[in-house]
C-alpha cells in the first residue's frame, strides 16, 4: 500500500484489531457508567466521556448524556462545536445549553427531538426554534436553516428532498476527490466514488475513472478482507457501467485474491486464510466476509469468470442461508443473533447480497429484519455503527418503497439531518463506546448516506439496477414490521414486554419475528403464569413461527416445562423442519432431568448427515451442545445409563463436526468415561488433536487440548507427535497459554520424549526470531517455555511404558 494511504489504514487497523485486549485497556471508555451532568449548574463533562453528537445542518456539535448508548434519559444538549459561518454562528456559542426545542423542554430524548425539529424546520420556513441556557438565563432562539422540503411518504423513492441532498453531497464528494489534500480509507474512498457513480451524473465520470484506476492497483497485506469487498465492489460498478475494460486485470486479481483467500468452509476474517484453508487470529467475521460476497457477485456480473470465484459465492451464500427465518446475521460462525434485529448492519448486506443472487426466501427474511430494526438498536455495532448505519436503508429497499418510507419516517430521517454538515457531507454519528474506541470516528461517510438516497435512480447494481426478487411490501406490513421493532432498548430491555398481558405474550410467540419471540419468551419465563398447555397446544400448531415461538418459551420455562416433554419429543422425531427438531432439542435440554428420555432419539439423530439440507452439520452442532456442553447439556454431568455403543457412535460423529466449539462439547465425555470405556473412542479422540476444526477457531483448541491431555496422562504413543505437531502448527491467537500445557504434555513421555527434541529446538529457533503477526515478546516467552521442555527432558530418566492406537 502506497504512503497516500498509510496513515488512514493504520487508524483503521488500530480500531479493528479487537484482540490487542492491552492497546484497548488503555484507551476504552470508563467501564463504571458516567454520572448524568447538569450543565445548567455548572457540572463539567464526565471525564472519559468524549463523545459528542453532530447537530445536522445547524453546524454544532453537542455532547449527548448517554447511558449504554442511549440518550433518552438526557434532557440538555452542551453544546461542544459551533463552525464559523455555519446557520449557529452568532446564535449559538460553545458552552451553550440547549434545553428544549419549540419553546418547550426535551421530554423523552433530546437526540430525537432536536433531529425531528430539524426535519421540520428543513421541510418547511427554515426556522429551528430552540430553548437556549446561557449564563443563567432561559430564551427561546431560532437558528435558520437551509430549506430542503419534507421527505415524501416513500422517501428516498419520488421524494424531492432526498434528490437534493444526493446532488448537494455528491458536489462536496467530487470537491473532496479533486483535493489532493483528501486522504480516505480505503473503504469511504471506494464508498464516495460508488455515491457519484450511483448519481448518474456523468460529469462525474472522470473523477470516478481516476478512482477505478486507483483501484485497480490496490494491494493489502492485512485486512486485505475489509478493504476489498469495497474495492471490488467499485471495480465492479465502474465495469458495468462505463463499459471501461482498462480495469479488468485488476478487478479479476483482487477477486480472485479474495475467494482464495476463503477459508474451506466459505468464510472470511480480518485476513484471508492460511495455506491449510482455515482461518487465523479469532475466525470467522461476517461484516467483512458479507460484503466480500457481495463483491465477488459484482465481480462476476462485471466479466469476472473463474471457477474459484464460483465456489467462493456458493461457499459463502451456503453458510449464510442457515439463517434465513432464524435470526440476524451473527458476529462470525455462531448461533442466530435474535436479541436485535439487526447485528451491525449485517441483515442489511445479506439482503443485497441474496437479491443480487436472486434467492427472494432470503431477501424477503433479512430485509424485513432490517425494516424492523430501528431506534437504539441501530446505535450500536461492534466496534461502532458504521456498518449498522450505511446498510440500513440499502437493505430495508429490497422490501420497497413502503418499507423505506416507514422506515425513514420512524428513524431515518431524523438520524440522517443528524449527521448531515451544512455543505452536504455526512459524517459518522457512533455513540458513546460502552467497551472499546470507536473504530469509526471522524470517518467522512459521505458515500455510504448518499446510496441510500441514490436508490430511485436504480443506477448501479447496489442502489437497484438488479430490480428486487420479492414484491414490495403495503404500508400496512411497513408498520406492522416497525411495531416489531419497537419496545426496546440496550438500557432497558424487559419493561415494555413486561408490561403486556400473557395473552399479548403468547400472542407474540406466533410472531415471523425470531426477536419478537424471544423477547416474549424471556417475559414470560419471568413471570409465574401457568402457560405450559399452552404452549403445549402450540408446539403442535400447523404454523411454523407457532411451533418455534412454543420451543423458544419451554426452553426458558426450565423444569416447568416438564409437561411439554412428550409433545417435543414428537416435534424432534417427526416432520423434516431442520429447525424445529433444533428448538425442540434446546427445549428439552432447558428442561432437564425430566427430558433425558429424548436422549437415545437424540444421539441417533446426531449421528445423521443431510449434506444437501444441512451441508455444514449445524444440526449435529447444536445436538452436540444440547447433549453434552458443560453444566447445560442432558450428558454433561453423567454418563450413566447411556448406551455405549449408540455414546461411540455419536462422539465419533461429533468430533468431526466443522465448529470447534462443539467439538469442545465432547471434553465431558472425557471427563465423564473411564479410560477403560473411553479405548474405543481413541483413535476419534487422537484424529481430534490433529485434525483441528475447518471453523469456530476460537474455540477449537479446548478439545484438542483435552484430547492431547487424555493421550499424555495414558501414554498414548501416537500422543507424543501429535503434541509436537500441535505445538509447531496452531493457531497464533492463545497459543501462549496453550503452550506451556503442550510442553507439559510432551515432557509426561519421560526419555521416549528425546526423540522430538531436534524438532524441539527447531521451534524454539522459530520461535525466537518471532512469529509473522505475533506480538515478539509472546513469541519469546513460548521460546523460553520449549528450551525448558527441552532440558527436561534431557533430565529425565522415566520411561513409561506406552500403548498405541494399534494395540
């Protein structure tokens, strides 16, 4: 990467880089939560507490009580920033309180409030009428603003206001281009440069010609996975819009970079994955990886043709179809996300991305998520709302005009003048960190707001030329899916649910709405209603969001469920839904001892595959889990009474499963089985250590460090290698602390440990001239660890005597 960039992509790389706990420590936000100020008295801002709030067109900024980022429980804006020559100036000054809006004081939330009054004063007259403290005294001052209109009811769609805030940024876009003073990320560069291609302007033509040519030459060697999913996506858009073929090679190398840098089980993380296909540091990430899909369909679309570029679109529309119906999007290779409707714009992406690839079962699910997350849900987004933000509408139009008008109408409209300065540019909002700095800060996000609003000219693929594969939604589902949405905040998640009857509750179960379901069952697990008939009747209901709101409820109801098991026991056993038998299976281990009658059923069906339903085993996953994790599976304490052979032949099949977290399930099964009764299982158990898992890289290691441990403690022959393969070959992330418990493994061999010493002191070697990636001073202290091994071994005069996996 050339200078122009390095200073920008460092500050990138900083704020993204989650696992340097050391470098976050030092910088985070205050973990006790801040003390609300009272600016009217004199109070100071509480220290730490940094953020503050761009005021829209006005040319303030303001800092905002938040309280895990929400405002609502503010009633001052202090104000922090006034621009010279802005509409504040001469009105506003630093230091000034704002108190209300229109002659009277905040009530619910000062945020939302002074973004709604600026919406109005922008749609009609101009004047933003304003409760000012200064000095002591109350009055009311208006600040003038520019007249832009009102949205329209299906905004951005046949709405003149948005036409105007497209065309004012994109002239600020191309004034920014133009200076050689502008110096972007990668990502906002590539953003900018898809705005004025979106605009279909073509005096923009040239400006987005010198950035395809910047593009085409781009190179990354870390978060190569962030960077080129919009980086590609330019090319791509640049491609089949001008026809310029000039870019080709350069768009057909990055793609192909990035689809062979996959991993084996189609995803992605901050970098591409190793020779081996898996991937490093913490795995799997979707708000890359989600993006990076997309860009490659673009790529494809634009001329792009490779068979590898083929499989990595199928890999990774794979992966991503398990969550279709279940919930949002997660953070990498876990479980649905269903406490928000949206994790960090992630639903957004997958409803682009499954339009471009026309599957309308997808678009339809994730944009309706998308539609129904709104308020302060949208907040947040790990490591900052960027994502969460500059998704948001191009997701929620794939559900049509209604949609983004209803949506705009509850949220968007006021969230989006927030963030827009005087001269038309945006610039991230974020919030107050709640663990970490926000890896968005001061980001010109320009580009990301302005395709949203370019989404009526249907110019480039991202804003609509591929028409949507579902039909538009009626405003009557538009607010219906914002209702969804609503009753809900990160401060205060229970009340409003709280507050409805349990008839409204189970009434909620039924919902499409994976979230809307969970919260109900939450609610009424904290209440002490009798509900299990109930519910009883529902796991029984021909609709399929019944059933699953049912299983959701009995799992939390716990022992109370007891009632429920025969009527769970049959939803697992019968019928083909994939993922009923899964909530019916988490049901049955909510409940507990009552449920271990499921316990044969369920080992047999964990030995099954279904490569064309179930092509990742993410029904073995979460059996693997409802059976045997530690202190919540049936198995996860005792192993009595179990038939061994049906025990063998499940624990065979699940240590093979693709996700190392439920590999680890099985370390109770170790734990819980003589090594007599565990001889069988050995050869399962050594494959295990060598074999680590293909995905769930942070959690790989707890079995194959159990396994190695069962293997030294018995000396296993075949144990000695594998400790020696395993502690030359594994995953940098941890390996400090995994280290010394190889070592300790290798030494249990007594002298029959001397003949890996060369291969010993060869790590030692590598070690010590540190590790690509790997902070030096870890690397060192795994050094020291291995040449003390080494000189244990030497010293060691036992000789055990060793089975084999043969014997």
């Amino acid at each position: 990467m050339g200078t122009f960039f390095r200073r920008s992509t460092v500050l990138v790389a900083v704020a993204l880089i989650a696992w340097i706990a050391a470098a976050n420590a030092a910088i985070a936000a205050p973990a006790k939560a801040i003390q609300k100020p009272d600016f009217t008295k004199g109070d100071p801002i509480p220290e730490g507490a940094t953020h503050d709030w761009n005021l829209g067109a006005t040319g303030m900024r303001g800092w905002i009580y938040s309280n895990q980022m929400s405002t609502e429980d503010a009633r001052q804006i202090l104000v922090t920033k006034v621009d010279q020559g802005s509409p504040a100036d001469g009105t506003l000054a630093i230091g000034d309180v704002l108190l209300g809006v229109a002659g009277k004081p905040f009530e619910f939330d000062p945020r939302v409030e002074f973004g709604r009054a600026l919406t109005a004063a922008e749609a009609d007259g101009g004047s933003l009428s304003l409760v000012r403290w200064r000095d002591g005294t109350t009055e009311t001052v208006t600040v003038a603003v520019p007249v832009l209109g009102p949205y329209s009811a299906t905004a951005p769609y046949d709405c003149p206001k948005s036409k105007r805030i497209l065309e004012q940024g994109c002239e600020a876009i191309a004034a920014r281009i133009a200076s050689p003073a502008s110096k972007p990320n990668p990502i906002t560069r590539s953003l900018n440069a898809l705005a004025l291609l979106a605009s279909g302007n073509t005096t923009y033509l040239p400006l987005v010609k010198k950035e395809a040519e910047w593009a085409a030459d781009y190179s990354a060697t870390s978060f190569q996975t962030w960077y080129y999913a919009y980086v590609i996506m330019l090319l791509s858009e640049y491609v089949m819009e001008t026809g310029d073929d000039s870019v080709m090679p350069g768009l057909r190398r990055l793609a192909l970079e990035a689809a062979n840098g996959q991993s084996i089980v189609g995803s992605w993380g901050h970098k591409f994955a190793g020779d081996d296909g898996r991937l490093v540091g913490y795995g799997m990430m979707n708000a890359p990886g989600v993006p990076l899909t997309i860009s490659l369909i673009l790529a494809k679309k634009a001329g792009v043709s490779d068979p590898k570029l083929d499989r990595a679109i199928e890999r990774s529309a794979r992966l991503l179809r398990f969550y279709v119906g279940k919930g949002s999007v997660p953070y990498g290779d876990h479980d649905p996300w269903i406490q928000t409707h949206e994790d960090n714009g992630k639903n957004g992406m997958a409803a682009v991305m499954f339009n471009l690839l026309g599957e309308s079962d997808a678009v339809e699910f994730f944009s309706r998520m998308s539609v129904a997350s709104h308020g302060n849900e949208r907040d947040y987004g790990h490591t900052g709302n960027f994502c969460c933000i500059a998704w948001a509408l191009l997701g929620v139009a794939q559900a049509g005009p209604s949609a983004t008008g209803a949506w705009m109408k509850e949220y968007g409209s006021w969230y989006f003048d927030m963030a827009r300065r005087p001269d038309g540019t945006f610039v991230h909002q974020g919030g107050e960190p709640m663990t970490r700095p926000d890896a968005y800060a001061n980001w010109d996000v320009t580009g990301a707001y302005l395709l949203a609003y370019a989404m009526p000219l249907k110019k480039i693929a991202l804003t609509g030329k591929v028409p949507n594969c579902v039909p538009p939604i009626d405003d009557t589902v538009a607010d219906r899916l914002i209702d969804d949405g609503r009753g809900w905040t990160r401060r205060d998640q229970k009340s409003f649910y709280d507050s409805l009857t349990t008839d409204q509750l189970i009434e909620r179960l039924r919902s499409w709405s994976p979230v809307v379901r969970g919260r109900a069952a939450e609610a009424l697990a904290r209440r002490k209603d009798d509900v299990i008939d109930r519910l009883i009747g529902m796991v029984q209901a021909d609709n399929p969001f019944t059933r699953y709101g049912a299983c959701q409820a009995i799992e939390m109801q716990r022992q109370r469920g007891e009632a429920a098991v025969p009527a769970l026991l049959d939803a697992f056993t019968s019928g083909d839904d994939l993922w009923l038998r899964i909530l019916a299976a988490r049901a049955l281990a909510g409940i507990g001892e009552p449920a271990k009658v499921a316990i044969p059923a369920m080992l047999e069906r964990l030995t099954k595959t279904d490569p064309e339903r179930d092509p990742r085993g993410m029904e073995q996953r979460y059996l693997s889990n409802t059976l045997f994790a530690n202190g919540r599976g049936l198995l996860g304490k005792s192993l009595d009474g179990v038939d061994r052979d049906h025990l063998y032949s499940a624990v065979r099949a699940g240590l093979q499963n693709q996700d190392g977290r439920a590999r680890s399930a099985y370390v109770t099964v170790y734990d819980n089985l003589s090594f007599e009764e565990l001889k069988p299982l050995l050869p399962a158990i050594h494959r295990a250590v060598v074999e680590p898992s293909p995905s769930g890289i942070m959690f790989a290691d707890g079995i194959r460090l159990a396994g190695l441990n069962l293997l030294a403690k018995h000396h296993v022959r075949e144990g000695l290698d594998a400790g020696m393969q395993y502690a030359k070959k594994q995953n940098h992330w941890g390996s400090q602390k995994r280290i010394p418990t190889i070592m300790t493994a290798i030494q249990s061999y007594g002298t029959h440990a001397q003949a890996v010493i060369p291969q010993l002191e060869q790590l030692a070697d590598v070690l010590e001239k540190g590790e690509p990636g790997f902070p030096k001073p870890l690397s060192l202290q795994k050094a020291k660890n291995v040449r003390e091994t080494i000189e244990q071994i030497k010293a060691s005069s036992e000789t055990p005597p060793l089975i084999s996996l043969k014997g």
